[in-house]
C-alpha cells in the first residue's frame, strides 16, 4: 500500500515543530527520513501512525491490503518496546491478542516470524536474556506477525553497536526484498539511509519542512559492490552537506536550551 501524507503541520502548544510537509511512501519501497535533532521526524513517523492527529493537514493510505494483514500500519520502535515478564514467544503472540486468530493461525504466524528473524530456537527466552540485536528481531517479528501492509521504523537500529547494526541492516533487507513491504524509516544516519532506502526525504531544522527528496537509483543488493562506491560516496556527500550546517545549530540549540 501506499502512504501518503499532505500539508501535514503540527504545533506542540506555541511550538511550531512540522510546517506543510507532504510525502508519499510508495507501495513496496523503504522511504528514509533524515534530518537535524529536533526537525520532527519522529512526531511525523507518529502522524502517519496515527498516534497523533496533526494540526494541519491529512495521512491517506491508498491501496488494496493483503488477505493476511491485521494491522495496516505497525512500528518498530527504538528502544524494542518488549514486554519483559514475557517470552520471546509471548511478546510475539501479544500483538495477535483481540484479533480473534485460533490458536492453530495464531501458532503458525508466530512460528513463521521467528523463522524469519532467525529466532525458532529462542521463543523461550526473556528479554533480559537477549542482547540488543536479538531484542530488534523481536520487535521485528512481533510486526512481522500482523502482515502489516507499512512499516513504520523509528530509528529501530540507533541503540545498537555498529556491528550489530551492520547485521540487522542486512535482516532487514532480507524481509523487505522477500515481502516488498512499505517501510518508512526514520534514521539519523545518513549512511544507514542511503544503505537501506530508495529514496531519502531531507527534513529541515525545527520547523521541519521537505528540503530535499534524493533517490538512491543502485539496487539495495549492489549498493556494497565496488564499482558503486563512487556513486554511493557521492550520495552520502550530497545528503551531509543539505543537513550538516542545519545539524550543527540543532546541536547549539538543544544545548544552550
């Protein structure tokens, strides 16, 4: 399906924090959001979840939903977001609750999601057993038990070390090349966007409004191959100069304020 987001403003009292942004996430592509600390991804990955209403302006999901999917929008959060006097197995099986499954459908969406995240042998595990990445996958196949239609990813990989990060940037690929799901995906880095997305929305500072939408044109699958490392250079070059000085006042700001 596809995500389309139109004039969207939003105030938090006096505090103008969105100002007239409009973007489409098209079916089947990961949309990245980037931009300064403060800009307002996050309030807007929030709109198009529905979690707030914006002061100006409308979200619209445009397309047809699979038989499968339950929840056409579901998150992946940074921080995980596990419930932790759960099982692997019950923090999956909790997002199924109130959709009237069997428990034989219930059993086989959830043995499915584990086998996708790599996690069938830890279903009995605690969230304090786990390290940061396995608590991602969860949080990853807990979404991936709905069948959602868009994903919404807020900064899912921000709180991860950069080895762990590097691996579950590849899961995440894997899932999105199988499924052609629509992800929109919030990020501060700006190298983790031009590895993932195939198009890059560049918010402004505070107010956050469209500066510039950049496409990724190399398939997510050779973006690693040498004789795109130019390009990709390039890209990563040309998305750091639209946000670095903005950044750095962002930075001044948060913390003289």
């Amino acid at each position: 399906m596809e995500l389309a987001l139109t004039g969207i403003t939003h105030h938090f009292g006096a505090l103008k924090v969105l100002d007239n942004v409009s973007i489409t996430a098209r079916d089947g592509e990961i949309l990245a959001l980037i931009g300064p600390s403060g800009c307002g991804k996050s309030t807007l990955l929030g709109i198009a979840g529905g979690l707030l209403a914006p002061s100006e302006g409308q979200v619209e999901l445009r397309g047809t939903r699979g038989p499968d999917t339950l929840n056409e929008i579901t998150y992946v959060f940074q921080d995980f977001a596990l419930l932790p006097w759960a099982s692997v197995r019950d923090n999956i099986a909790f997002a199924l609750k109130h959709h009237g499954l069997s428990r034989q459908a219930m059993d086989a969406r959830i043995s499915n999601a584990l086998e996708r995240t790599g996690l069938s042998e830890f279903l009995d595990a605690y969230p304090k057993q786990l390290s940061g990445g396995m608590k991602q996958r969860v949080g990853i196949a807990r979404a991936l038990a709905v069948r959602p239609a868009v994903f919404l990813m807020d900064e899912p990989l921000s709180a991860l070390d950069a080895q762990t990060r590097e691996l579950l940037q590849e899961d995440i690929l894997d899932l999105w090349e199988r499924d052609r799901a629509t992800i929109v995906y919030v990020t501060h880095n700006f190298q983790e966007a031009i590895r993932l997305a195939n198009r890059v929305v560049v918010l402004s500072r505070r107010p956050g409004r469209v500066r510039e939408v950049i496409e990724v044109p190399i398939p997510q699958k050779d973006r690693q191959r040498p004789e795109h490392q130019a390009q990709i250079q390039g890209l990563a070059e040309r998305l750091w100069s639209l946000i670095r000085d903005e950044a750095r006042d962002a930075d001044r700001e948060l913390i003289n304020g």
